[in-house]
C-alpha cells in the first residue's frame, strides 16, 4: 500500500488518497456492498470512513450474534 500525502493541518500532514493494487473481484463486491467503485473509495476520504464505519458496525453485531451463539451452545 502506498499512502500520498496532500494536506496540510498545523504542523502535520493528512493522507486523503490511497493507492492500492485491485481486482475485478474487489471492485464486484465493492459495488455489491457499499454500491460505490473502488476509485471512489481510495479518492475519497469521507466515503473511506462511512464504509469503514458500516465494516465496524458489522463486525460488532456479527461477533455479539457468535457470542450469543456460543453461549446458548454451552448451556
């Protein structure tokens, strides 16, 4: 992965732009699931948070259901 550094803020930078390798695969379930393109997602950065924060919320209620899963296994 290699990050470009664009922006100024105080005394650092921020990188609003990433440059990764894709594949058509990446791009299918890009689209599939965030209904945006990958270019998009690598260009900017407010769509990059709000799919990363939709991944997060996921994550967390998938691993709430397996606990719950796994507890009632156990009983």
């Amino acid at each position: 992965m290699i990050y470009i550094v664009n922006k100024m803020k105080g005394w650092f930078t921020i990188n609003s732009e990433i440059k990764m390798n894709y594949t058509p695969e990446m791009e299918k379930a890009m689209q599939q699931s965030h209904q945006i393109c990958y270019a998009e997602y690598s260009r900017k950065l407010e769509m990059r948070m709000a799919v990363e924060k939709r991944r997060h919320e996921e994550y967390e209620k998938c691993k709430h259901m397996i606990a719950e899963l796994d507890n009632q296994l156990h009983k």
